[in-house]
C-alpha cells in the first residue's frame, strides 16, 4: 500500500506486477478486483501487467481508470445471446459484438492506457509464426488497439477465423496451463513480486517460485459461458470485497 495514489516509475528496488487470467464470462470476476484495486488508489502501482484471453480487456480498463465500467459489460451488456449463442454454431462467441460494446457503448479510453507508465503484456499465439507470444503494448498498436483486443479473446472453439493486426495474424491461446503462463511470465528477471488473480478457483495450478507471490482466489466457480447477470454480478461483487478485505489486513 506504500504505493497508493503513486505513479511509476518507483525506486524502492521492487517490480510489482499484477496478473490478470482469462475465462470468458468469469472474466467479470477478474473486474471485481481491478474495481477494488482501483478503489483502493492502486491503479497506476505496478510496474507490470500481465494478461491473457479476457485477461487484456479488463487490464485496458483497470488502466484507463475506467475498472467499474468493465464489470458492466459482463453484466448488462455480454449476458445475452448477443454475445453467446449455441444456435450459431459456427459463430459461438460473438467477438465482434464485444468490440461493438468496447468502442462504441462502453467506450474504452485508448489514450489514457498508453498514458499509462505500467508496461502492459498480453500472452497471444502468432498464427503467422506459430508461436506464442508475450506483446508488449506500444504505440505501435493504439491505432489498432481493438483489433488486438479482438485477437486476444478469439477462442479457437468458439469464434472462427484469426485476426490479422499489421500483417500479422493473430489468436487468443487456449492450449497452455495456468502454471506456463506463470512460468513464462517469471521469465522477465526483474520481477520481484507477482499479484495473481484468479477468476475461478480451479484455475489456479502448482507454482514454485522464490519470487513474492499473493494469488487471489475466488471461492466459488463461475462456469465460463454463465450468461445469468445475477450469477456475474455476485462473483464480480464477491472478488471486490475479497481484495479489500485482503489490502485492509
């Protein structure tokens, strides 16, 4: 907390970074948090963010000090056919009605992420190289910051076809564990202390690190396709109070 109401960069010899997952709608747990964080004046206290899948939206928000409105996608706005449909079969996931929301409903502030001094990550498969990636966010993608957004929650099973961003064809990866992302993440040696959260409590796997470590982990399991925006609410609202409880011991 010595860093609430802060800005980077910071000389207390520490590289916090905070890990945000993905899971489609359990994303909306992961939003109870970034609101809580930012509740708390913890905003602009990290050095780093890693994301992947739902995971960069979410960041984006929390960055563009906008954490409240993103829970209110998941709630009122995703929480619809609109967004999931099992009728479409060969379109599940509506990527391109999120994005809709994202620019044009509850619009995202693109400026205010890249006036951000926190690095931001998301972990992404190239299609073009075959490869998974960790993206560093730079102004090489503010003009095209939707479209990485949209590759970056393009499941493979769900939403046809990859996203192509500067020539580049890109998607959201679904294949590795929770225990690679965190492995890969710990591969950037400055990092002195990781902040994880988790949107279900069956996403957490075994890590073993000497890096400072607090994993937040929800007690209940919100299925991934939950579309009931009570059900959303209650798991947003839970992790919320969750984070305070934590930073208030």
């Amino acid at each position: 907390m010595s860093r609430k109401g802060k800005t980077a960069p910071f000389d207390d010899g520490r590289k916090i970074t905070l890990v945000l997952n993905g899971g489609i709608m359990t994303g909306v747990v992961g939003t109870g948090a970034t609101t809580a964080l930012e509740e708390l004046g913890l905003t602009d206290a990290f050095d780093y963010i890693f994301t992947f899948s739902a995971g960069l939206p979410n960041a984006s928000y929390f960055l563009a000090h906008q954490a409240l409105l993103s829970s209110t996608v998941y709630i009122d706005d995703l929480s619809n056919s609109k967004f999931i449909n099992f009728w479409k079969i060969w379109n599940i996931a509506n990527i391109k009605y999120l994005i809709h929301i994202l620019k044009d409903v509850k619009t995202l502030n693109v400026q205010k992420i890249f006036e951000s001094k926190t690095k931001l990550f998301v972990q992404i498969k190239n299609i073009t190289k075959n490869e998974v990636e960790f993206l560093e966010l730079n102004e090489s993608f503010k003009q095209n910051y939707f479209k990485l957004i949209e590759a970056a929650v393009d499941m493979p099973i769900l939403c046809p076809g990859a996203i192509v961003i500067n020539g580049t064809k890109y998607k959201d990866y679904t294949n590795g564990t929770e225990e690679e992302f965190i492995e890969n993440i710990l591969k950037y040696e400055a990092i002195t202390d990781l902040l994880i959260i988790y949107n279900y409590p069956s996403q957490k796997e075994y890590i073993s690190t000497d890096k400072n470590i607090l994993e937040i982990i929800p007690k209940d399991e919100i299925h991934k396709i939950e579309t009931r925006s009570r059900i959303l609410k209650k798991g947003c609202e839970d992790m919320e109070n969750l984070v305070k409880n934590i930073f208030a011991s």
